[in-house]
C-alpha cells in the first residue's frame, strides 16, 4: 500500500473523531496523520483529547471488497480504528461494486443510527440519494478517494485534475509526442474515472 492510500486513512480515522464525535478529555492526542497532512490539515485534525475517550459507531461501507484496493481500505481502516480509537465501534460493509447493494448498506447504517459514514462510492450519482438522507439524519459523512453528487462533511482524496494531468504529460514524454494511447479505464460512473478521464485528454 503506498504512503497516499495509508494518509488518505490515517485522515480519515482522524476526520472522523476530530469533525464529528464527542470528545471528554482534555489531553492531546498524538495521532499519525500520515506525510501529506501538514499545516492547516494537520491544525485542523489534532485531537483536543486521549483518542480512548472518544466513543461512537463509524460505518464504513467500501465500494468493493473483491479487488485489493478494496480490501486494503478495510485493512488499513481497520488497523487504525483498533490503534488510535479503541472506544470506536467500527462497522464494515461490502458494496460488492453495485450501487444498490452499497445504497442498502447506507440505509441500514441510517437505520442503526450511527454517528459517521466513510463511503468511497461505487457510483457519484448513484449513491447521491442515500448519502443525502444519511446527512438529512443528522449523520456525518467522509468520502474517501471517490466524490458523491450531493453536499457531506469532509471529502479527503487526491487531486483527480493533478493524477489526469501528470498521467498525460508522463505519455507524452514517454512517447516523444507520437504514438496511440489506450486507456483502460476502471469503474466508468466512479469520479476518478471521469475526472481523471477528462483531465488526461
């Protein structure tokens, strides 16, 4: 797993707490929130107080548990919920890259009244509805790595027009300006398909 994908983690676990739970203690809290959180991000996200004091249900439906990706957030999300939060009910749930199995998750979530959902959609427009009744309950939503078509707490994920341009440039110089390019792209209503889609042509 390389440092972007474990930083996008470490801030997501940190998002969570630091953003959306009740906090009781008064000490710092010394979380690691990866190389790619300096400055304001990390002024943001430094915990007011002993990450074990800080209770709550995070769900976290991942768009898909059948390819490594996907079973690298579980692991890594994971990992850093029994690290840093061991006060922290963590629920994970697979999308088995359906829109309609991940919407089900959403809403059972919804029904279970937890206090965060981390969602990387299967789909930006597909899962809008169920994100939005999530956010219209009062739950905080993170999205990680892949956008939905409607407003939610925090998003944390790369620059899709910065990988699209540099992936464009990279051709480019490899192939010395001529050539044919065949883009294998992933899944085709996922954000950082089409963003990055859109910004490497």
């Amino acid at each position: 797993m390389n440092n972007h994908v474990e930083s996008m983690l470490r801030l997501s676990a940190a998002t969570v707490t630091a953003l959306t739970l009740q906090v009781t203690a008064a000490a710092a809290a010394d979380v690691d929130l990866g190389p790619f959180c300096t400055g304001e991000c990390k002024t943001i996200l430094t915990l007011k107080a002993d990450p074990a004091s800080i209770k709550g249900t995070v769900a976290f439906p991942v768009a898909s548990l059948t390819f490594p990706y996907g079973v690298a957030l579980k692991k890594f999300t994971e990992d850093a919920a029994a690290k840093y939060f061991p006060g922290i009910k963590l629920i994970v749930g697979d999308g088995q890259n359906d829109p309609s199995k991940q919407t089900a998750l959403v809403d059972d979530y919804i029904a279970q009244k937890v206090n965060v959902i981390i969602i990387n959609a299967v789909e930006k427009d597909a899962l809008a509805p169920a994100v939005k009744r999530a956010m219209d309950a009062g739950i905080k939503v993170v999205e990680v790595d892949r956008t939905v078509s409607t407003p939610v707490t925090v998003t944390i994920k790369a620059n899709d027009y910065d990988i699209g341009v540099a992936a464009g440039k990279s051709l480019i110089s490899a192939l010395g300006g001529k050539g044919n390019v065949v883009e294998i792209q992933g899944a085709a209503a996922a954000s950082p398909t089409i963003y990055r889609h859109n910004f490497y042509m």
